[in-house]
C-alpha cells in the first residue's frame, strides 16, 4: 500500500493538498515543483517520495523526505499529507514510520520538520508531538508577524 510515487499521483496530490484546506497557493507551488523536480531529473538526489495507496491503486497521501545537505545523518521531512476523507485512519502514521524505517536504514539518526505555529496548524503539530517527535526550536514571527517556525526532530 505503500510505493514510490509516479507520474499519474503528481495530480491526485494536488488535489490532496488544496483539500486538506491548510497550505495556501504559494505551499502548493512549492510541493509540485518538488515533484517535478523528483519526476523529471532522475540524477537529483535531494527528495524522495512515497505514495500510500488503497486497494485500487488510488494515492490517498503522500510523504517526501532527503537527506539534509552537508550533514553526515540527519534528514528532513519536506511533505506529508493525507487526503482529507481518511484522515484519522492510521495513514500519516503509516508514511511517517515508513519514512522512519527508511532513514534509519540509511544510517539517519535525526529527522527535522519544520511547521507552522498558525492554529490551523494544531493537527500537523499534535501528530508530530504524538509520534514522540519534541519540539527543538522556534523562531517567532518567522513566516509573518505571529506565525512563528516550529522545528521537531526525532532522534534514533
């Protein structure tokens, strides 16, 4: 249920991140244009992508991640989202220990993520708090004027 994402998903995730009601156009752009840039230059080593999927092969959510540059373990989540019709279902979780299992495979043994403090950010933060994620940092106003830069990290 879980695979490498292909050509047919880059659509079906766009959809997923405009449902999920949360990233505004600009998040949007930035998603798509990493995947483009994982679709399109199969040299780029920066992002890779998974897709959950259901029994039909349909995408419901998608995780990418890379390994953070000029480091020797740690790595960055970039994206996750579900889409929202199976939210609370288990799937986030899903992509997020896949994810896990991936890069402690590779000898990672830190992830980051970076988040928003906006509430309607709240769920991003509570799933990652949940999945014993700790909050290492957080830049005030760093988006915009009470928008702070939440960053998590996950040791192994």
């Amino acid at each position: 249920m879980i695979r490498k994402l292909e050509y047919k998903d880059r659509a079906i995730i766009e959809e997923i991140l405009k449902a999920t009601k949360v990233f505004n156009n600009e998040e949007i752009l930035v998603a798509l244009e990493l995947i483009d840039i994982y679709l399109n230059d199969k040299n780029q080593k920066d992002y890779n992508f998974f897709c959950y999927t259901n029994e039909t092969d349909d995408t419901i959510g998608y995780v990418c991640y890379g390994k953070t540059p000029m480091t020797e373990a740690t790595f960055d989540l970039y994206w996750i989202a579900v889409n929202p019709l199976y939210h609370n279902k288990g799937i986030g979780k899903s992509l997020l220990v896949y994810t896990e299992n991936i890069i402690k495979s590779l000898g990672g043994k830190l992830i980051i993520v970076e988040t928003s403090s906006r509430d309607d950010y709240y769920n991003t933060r509570m799933f990652y708090i949940k999945s014993n994620y700790q909050e290492l940092s957080r830049i005030k106003n760093y988006y915009k004027i009470n928008d702070d830069l939440i960053i998590y990290g996950k040791y192994f």
